[in-house]
C-alpha cells in the first residue's frame, strides 16, 4: 500500500486492490494535537461528531514516513504514514494481532510450547501468546504447581472469569461431583461451558499430580474438523451450521442454558465457533429428515474429532498448562483407575479482550 499527494491537496491511496481518496474528516478525526486528543490516553477530547462536514484538506506534504496536514478548519497534524496504512488495510486489521492461524491434524509435528517464566512482561511471554493465537493453544511446561498458581498465571496474561465452578476448579474424582470432569470417566472431545452467556473463551487446565496410568489428554483442532466437513460432507456441514441446539447444565444451585449451532460460521462462511458437548446438548424436535441428518452430521463430526487423523492425544506432567482457545479447539480425557494413584488438575477461564490485549501490548513492545 502507497500514499500520495496529488492535485488539490487530495491524499491517494495505492493499494493492490484498489485506489481511492482519504476522506478528509477521516483523518481530521485522527488528528492528534494537545487541544483535540489527551496525551495521556489518546482519547479524543471533543465530539468529533460536532465537526463541520465539510472541512477539506488546504495543504499536505508527504516527508518519508511523515505526512503533515493542514486542514481549513485551521487544525495542523501530522501523521505516520506507516500507521495510516496499517488502518486502512481494514481486512487485516479485523483479524487481530496474529493474522496467520496454522490448522493441524494429527500430523502436527511441532508442538507449541514454552517454558514458564514469571516476568509477563517478558519476549518469552509473547512468544507463547503468539503460539497460542497461531494454532489455537499452548503447553506451558514448569508451572509452579502450589498455592493455586494458576490464578496468578491466568491474571497475569489475561483476566479469569469466574463462573458458578468457582475463580478456579478442581479436576479430580470426587464424591460429590456436579459435572462428568470431577469423575475419572472417559471425557468424549468437547468445548467447555456451551451453556453459558457467553462462552467462556479460553481455558486453562494445569496438572498438579498425575499418578495414573489412564487419564491422557486429547486436542482436536475443531477449525480443521469443521473445514473437513465442508469439504467432504457438505450436507453435514450445512445442517450443523443452520441447526441451534440448547446446550443446559444443571446442579443443585444452579440451571444455565445457551443455544448456539455446533459451527458457527460468520458471514464470510468462515468458521467462528466450536460448541461441541454431547454430554449436555439437546436439539430442538426437527422435521423428521433434518433431525436424521443432524444425528448422522454430529456422529460423523464426533468421530473425526476421535480420530487418529485429528487427534493429538498425550500425558499432562505435574507443573504443565495447556492453554486452549475454547472456540477453536475441542479437549477430552482417557478413562482412568482413580486407585492407580492421584490425578489432580486445576481450571480455569479467560476472555479473548483481556488476553489479546495482553498480546497488543507485547506487540508493541516487541513487534
Ligand atoms: C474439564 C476437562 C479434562 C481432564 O475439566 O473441562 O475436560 O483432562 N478436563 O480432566
Ligand atoms: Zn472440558
């Protein structure tokens, strides 16, 4: 993308996929001296929507990266011409900081992972955010495993949310249980929480003690799932996309339900979220053959995601944490022998606004 000036003071932009003027209130909106923008927050301090519409641009004059504008409301600013064309490049800009998502299947060779290191505002830090954006999660190797650690970590690269499970949960067998985790029963690939308003976004399952022989962790990346099922089985692919389903969880205290389609694509046709939980998921009564065609879509989406072509499938160590996008990709659990010895995992959610945040900042330092 290119910037000039041409006749009449008008600022032209040369991109591959088109031409076009800058509309002047455009930029006058984005000029940033002391009276218009506070320094401290960039925050506009009055209402750009006052601005007479129809100030143009009385000179211009474009020095490398710099382009200094006189505007005829008698407004100077100057601008960079670098950050100019990264906004103007909206497309990109949509897709966040880490615009290039790998897909994977079992295949996978590289496993993302990075050593714990407590300084969150270190290169190391961003490095396995990136890691995490890129292929939809991370393992974390050598997380202090006392003390709950884990609500530091998660408050430190993002911010928990908590949920009626608590700020964190426990993952491990007990008595009392209000969901299938707290058992040592096998866990079929699933997003988590598709019940709730919203959907917990990523989540974080740290291992304490593994003692048992069973009780190994599963990863599919449902965006290539779900891509595979466009390809292949486009009839599936269309009534999992068109069909919303009540997911619901109910314990003693509690009842939550959310309704939501198994791929939610957006309007381009790309994927956009993954709710995927048969334990707790109920389809509305369909006409006869859309019901059939959702059962047959759902068996079908459920074996890929067991399959040896997606399934990456391995033993969490005491002091790992796997980070995983709760929209993108589907986890589960072998069965295992709870006398074997323990098996203690802890829990926790984040938002994506708290952590890619987290991201831009790096990004800025580091980019
Ligand atoms: C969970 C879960 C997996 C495990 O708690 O949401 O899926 O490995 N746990 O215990
Ligand atoms: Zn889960």
């Amino acid at each position: 993308m290119k910037i000039e000036v041409i006749e009449n003071n008008k600022i032209l932009v040369n991109s591959s996929k088109e031409n076009f003027e800058i509309h002047p209130l455009w930029l006058r909106e984005r000029a940033k001296t002391e009276d218009l923008m506070d320094k401290l927050t960039e925050q506009r301090i009055y209402d750009p929507s006052a601005l007479n519409k129809s100030i143009k641009i009385k000179k211009a004059n474009l020095k490398a990266d710099m382009l200094n504008i006189e505007f005829t409301d008698g407004i100077f600013s100057e601008f960079k011409v670098s950050e100019l064309c990264k906004e103007l490049d909206t497309e990109k800009m949509k897709k966040g900081p880490v615009d290039e998502k790998i897909m994977w299947d079992s295949k996978l060779n590289y496993r993302p992972t990075a050593k714990f290191n407590n300084d969150y505002e270190s290169k190391e830090t961003f490095e396995m955010l990136k890691k995490f954006h890129k292929y939809g999660f991370v393992i974390i190797t050598g997380v202090p495993t006392k003390n709950n650690y884990i609500v530091d970590f998660a408050n430190s690269i993002g911010v928990i949310r908590p949920t009626n499970f608590g700020v964190y949960f426990d993952v491990k067998s007990i008595p009392d249980y209000n969901d299938l985790a707290y058992t040592p029963r096998h866990l079929y690939p699933h997003t988590d929480n598709p019940y709730r308003k919203p959907v917990p976004c990523i989540q974080l399952l740290h291992c304490i003690e593994n003692e048992v022989s069973g009780g190994l962790s599963t990863l599919v990346d449902g965006f290539a799932v779900a891509d595979c099922l466009r390809e292949n089985f486009k009839e599936y692919f269309d009534i999992l996309t068109s069909t919303k389903v009540r997911f619901r969880f109910i314990d003693k205290e509690i009842i939550l339900e959310n309704w939501g389609e198994l791929i939610e694509i957006d309007e381009n046709e790309k994927v956009k979220q993954i709710r995927f939980n048969t334990k707790v998921d109920y389809v509305p009564h369909l006409k006869n053959e859309n019901l059939e065609k959702f059962y047959k879509a759902r068996e079908k989406m459920g074996e890929l995601c067991s399959s040896k072509n997606f399934e990456l499938k391995f033993k969490l160590m005491p002091g790992d944490l796997l980070m995983m996008d709760n929209y993108r990709t589907l986890h589960g659990r072998t069965a295992y022998d709870a006398s074997e010895g323990m098996r203690h995992l802890q829990g926790c959610y984040i938002d994506y606004d708290s952590s890619e945040g987290k991201l831009m900042h790096l990004l800025r330092k580091f980019g």
